[in-house]
C-alpha cells in the first residue's frame, strides 16, 4: 500500500532504532502543479449504484484465511476497474468468524444500493482433486432481496475464471457498460502457476502488518513467486512496494534496497506496460525513496486511469499532493478514499492529519473520534487528538486525558508523547520518567523529525533546570547525532536534529548552520509537510541561540502555511521561552489570535 504517513501506523510501529544509517539524498525539485491536462484521477460518475464488497469468509482451515482475503482483493480490484459502479469496500477478509452483521444491514448502514458478500472453501479431498467451493450472492439493500446469487465448484485450477465469472456477474446485474480496458480488467489473469500465486496470495497477508518480521516474510513470499514465475508482473509489482516500505520505514535505508525495489517496479511494467499495479509500485519508489513527488503523482495518477475506483490509488494521490502543498485538492482526494472504505480507522486519520494541519481543528477532531470508534485499538488515534486539543487551544488536560485512555500498546511510542505532552504541562521532571519507556532513536511520524531519548532528557533537564549543556544526556545526543550526520549528510530529519542539540548547549554557530542546512535539504516548496517541520525546528533554534527577530519572522512564516503550528501551542510550548517576553513574539500572538478565532468559527458552522 502506497499511501504510507498514517495508514500503516494500526498495525505497526514505526522503527525508532535505526539499524543502519546511510546517506540518502532528497530531492528538493521544485513540486509544483502537475502539467497533466487531464485530471488526477476519474471524477465519479453521478447516480451510479453503489456496490459493497464485504470480505470474503474462510470456511475452511486456519491457515486458508489468506486464500479467501486474496479472492476477495481480486474480485475488489477487477470491480475497481469499472468507472459505471460506485465501489465500497470493508476492511479485513478471511476471517474465521462470520461477520456478526447481516450484509443489508451493513449495506443500509454504509449508504450502499447492493452488497456482494461470499465464503470460500478451500476442498483437498484425495479422490477428485483440489476444488475451490464458492458462494456468492448480490443484494439489493433496499429490500434485503438476493439480485444474484451463485455457488460453484471448481478445480483450484479455475481460480481466476472464478474471480472473472464473478464480477462479470456483479457488472450484469448493475447495468453497467464495459469499455475494452475494463473487460480485459475484468477477464485478467496475472499468472498459470498456482504455486507462484499462492506464495503471492501468502506474502499480500504479510505485506499489509508493516512489522519488520512481517515484511521480511512478505518480501521471501514475493521472491519466491517471481522465482517460480519470472513472467508475474502483479507479484514484482508487489515485491517492489515491500522493499518501499523498508527503506520508508528506516527498517533499510541501503541504497541496494532503493535498487531492488527500482528494479522490481520496471520489470513489472516491462512485462505488462498498462497494469496498474507497475504505475502504482513506481509511484511508491519515486515518492519513498527518491522524493519526487512530481514523478510519483504522475505514476499514481496512471494506475487510477486503470482503476479509477481504487481507494489505495486515490488516497496515494492524495498523500502526494499534500506533499506539493496542494492542500484542498489532497483533502478531496482523501475524503474520497475514506467514503470508498468508510470503516477504515487509517483513513480517517488520512482526513484528520490533513484537516489538522489546516488547522480545521473540530473537522480534524470529529475524524479522529471516528476513528477511535472504528478501532479503539489505534493508539495514534488517540495521539492525534490530543495533539488537536492543543493546537486548537482547548484545555492542556483534555490533551492529556485522551492520552491516559489510550490501550497500552505500544509503550515506546506512547512514551514519546507522554513526555511531549508534560512538557506542555511543564512537568519537566514527569517527562524525564515518561522517557524510561522510549527507545534510544525515535523517528516521529507526526512532525517528521528525529528524536534521541538523550536529546529530549537533554531538553527536559535544561527546561526544568535540574542539568546543563554539559549533562550526560546533552553530551550523548551531541555525540550521535554528530556521528549520524558523518554518515548521512543529506539526511534533514538528522540535520536538523543535531541542530536542536548545538541549540540546547549553546553552541551558536552550529545550531544555525545545521538548521538552516536542514530547511535547504528539505524546504516547504518541495516537501510541505516534513519541509515545515524543518522550518519551525529552525525557529526554535534561533529562539534558543538568542535571535529572536530571525524566530519571530520564521515562526511568521510557518504560521502563514499548514502545519501543527498555532497560536495555542505557541503559547504552550516551552521551547518558545527564550522569547516569549520579546515583543515582536507577543505581537505574533496577538495579530494570529483573530485568525484562530476566526478558522474556529468557520469550521464549527461547516
């Protein structure tokens, strides 16, 4: 999956220790809007009935589960394909459980006019061969009536006719028109070889956990399917993706790895120029491992051509385009993506993080309710709120209420919050303990910067004022990230950390140089969202290294472009101590206060 800021934190944590730190140039080309005459991706074509795909049910073996997950993406991006539907879809698949829900009922739920739900049964009797049982059925949610319904018993051989004769049946009876492209989408066959399809079916199911073992056994999956059958595009189109998220995720950020995933993408679209899949893959290594935003959307714009109803492809596009600070056009680009799979928790964040950093406070804090509703297991759910309430100026102990109820999931990550949040609070010694849980390194996904637990004890201790610049965990912090930045020198998040540590000790002309060194690796014009980040890291350093009219114009400008910035939290943070007397800073605070007011009111009458 290609769209990677939140949709992947559910399942995973981001990885915080690097195993390996190598220079990894970023692209600063200029993004802006996007030469393609034609749009991004398919407007909806209006009145079109409104199908749902529930998730297939396994109704054989455990370990069948992935067979049942797999037919039904199969079936969901054969359907995806057809610009006259309007395409639903719920997240999971393969469950042994039946889904406690009756389809109507869902279907009524979710605005839907027909829900096609199925189960799959995987048969190894001995004496015929194996079979796979199917049974499908469409219904029509306003009555509850089953429009079609089949169940077929096929050699396991008949696998991808099952999935055609499916959706072709589902088209049918929907009323809807077949271009040539779409009724080769539908009729396609990405491989003969049930063995090389079965190993890809088994590495989807570990592709989308996003745990570094999990990939790992994703990536073995998908190597071993294009072994068996060097001709599969769909499989290294895969393959590619997965080495993506690798590197994305710091897990390897070798630049073999950018290569293989380089490779893989290019030869799936050698063997098939038009799939979906190949633009798709293409798009994630251009946009994770080379930072070209321009040549990732035009990729991901491609795939959509294909499959225009397609949630992943959309929502890439709209991570994309928030990238190339294409705010509005990004947001609708989201939204779509999460009425297409409107049970999606990560979606919702998709919506939220957007909305927050157009400071549409009460929008951005309605998604991330939603999505605490729809998984109460996310802890970034919970994250992103509390960092709403603060942005927005609600009560500090709102923020940490929401916090105190997340699940204890993942006490690494939540650590680092818990200790932003005491700083806030200005309980330096409190956010001290928070860190006894946090790990050495840790890649922050909200604000995109790099912390060492040394750096924020470092911090915490000079706020409070129980250390100095010569403490042990100052020391430590300067020191790797010293040693960090000789490795790569092009990477901002690292620059731009050592630059906050050079702050905190006092060493002006280092602070400066490393943060304007980051801002210049990474600015707002080619990256929005980390390129801010950046930005405001540099004005905290010029407000510790006691420049304060060079803060208080940066803070002007980060102000004046979306990000987690606002009045509030400059009023909260302690990192603006050094000048919150000054002013220039108090007259910031004054002329944006009305702003805020004003973004407030409009958003809470929308």
């Amino acid at each position: 999956m290609p769209y990677i800021e939140l949709r992947h934190l559910r399942h995973s944590t981001i990885p915080r220790i690097f195993l390996a730190i190598t220079a990894v140039l970023i692209s600063t080309s200029a993004c802006g809007r996007s030469q393609t005459q034609e749009p991004l991706y398919p407007v909806q074509e209006a009145n079109v009935p409104r199908v749902l795909v529930v998730p297939f049910e396994n109704l054989g073996a455990p370990d069948d589960a992935f067979l049942a997950a797999g037919l039904t993406k199969e079936i969901t991006n054969r359907l995806a394909a057809v610009k006259g539907i309007g395409f639903v879809s719920r997240v999971g698949g393969g469950s042994e459980e039946p889904v406690p829900d009756t389809p109507d009922k869902i279907g009524r739920e979710l605005g839907v006019d027909h829900v096609l739900d199925g189960s799959v049964l995987w048969d190894r009797d001995a004496e015929v061969g194996q079979r796979l049982v199917v049974e499908t059925q469409l219904l029509q949610v306003s009555d509850g009536s089953v429009l079609w319904g089949e169940r077929v018993v096929r050699p396991l051989s008949d696998i991808f006719s099952i999935q055609s004769g499916i959706t072709h049946a589902v088209v049918d009876h929907l009323g809807a028109a077949l271009d040539p492209r779409e009724r080769r989408a539908l009729d396609s066959q990405s491989t003969e070889n049930l063995e090389a399809y079965e190993a890809y079916l088994r590495g989807l199911v570990y592709s989308s956990s996003f745990e570094l073992k999990e990939l790992e056994l994703a990536e073995q999956f998908f190597d071993r399917a294009v072994t068996i059958d060097p001709e599969f595009a769909v499989a290294h189109a895969a393959l590619s993706e997965n080495h993506s998220l690798m590197f994305h995720f710091r897990y390897d950020r070798s630049p073999q790895r950018l290569a293989r995933s380089n490779a893989s993408a290019h030869r799936a679209r050698e063997i098939d120029a038009d799939l979906p899949e190949g633009h798709r893959a293409l798009g994630s290594y251009y946009y994770w491992g080379q930072r070209n935003f321009e040549q990732a959307l035009s990729e991901f714009s491609q795939a959509a051509q294909a499959r225009p109803n397609d949630p992943v492809i959309i929502a890439s596009i709209g991570v994309v385009l928030r990238r190339q600070g294409r705010w509005r056009e990004a947001l609708n680009a989201l939204q779509r993506a999460a009425e297409m799979v409107p049970e999606s928790d990560v979606n919702a964040l998709d919506v939220a993080s957007t909305l927050g950093r157009m400071r549409r406070y009460a929008d951005a804090a309605e998604q991330c309710r939603r999505a605490i509703e729809l998984a109460p297991d996310n802890i970034y759910a919970y994250i992103f709120l509390s960092r709403i309430l603060r942005s927005r100026g609600d009560a500090i102990d709102g923020a940490r209420e929401i916090l105190e109820t997340m699940p204890d999931k993942d006490p690494a990550q939540q650590g680092f919050y818990l200790y932003e949040q005491a700083l806030y609070e200005r309980d330096f010694e409190g956010a001290v303990d928070a860190l006894s849980a946090v790990d050495a390194v840790i890649s922050e996904p909200i604000d995109e910067v790099i912390f060492t637990r040394s750096l924020a004890e470092c911090e915490s201790r000079i706020l409070g004022r129980s250390g100095g610049p010569s403490s042990e965990a100052c020391v430590s912090a300067r020191e790797y990230l010293e040693r960090a930045r000789e490795i790569s020198p092009g990477d901002p998040a690292i620059v731009s950390a050592l630059g906050w540590a050079f702050a905190l000790v006092g060493e002006k002309e280092g602070a400066i140089e490393a943060g304007q060194r980051a801002v210049e690796l990474s600015p707002i014009t080619a990256d929005a969202m980390a390129g801010h980040s950046f930005l405001v890291r540099l004005a905290k350093i010029y407000a510790w290294v006691d420049e304060p009219y060079l803060a208080v114009k940066t803070i002007e400008k980060a102000m004046t472009t979306p990000g987690w910035i606002s009045v509030a939290t400059l009023r909260l943070d302690p990192e603006w101590d050094p000048i919150r007397d000054d002013p220039r800073f108090q007259e910031l605070l004054r002329m944006h206060s009305g702003d805020d007011r004003v973004a407030r009111t409009r958003t809470n009458r929308q």
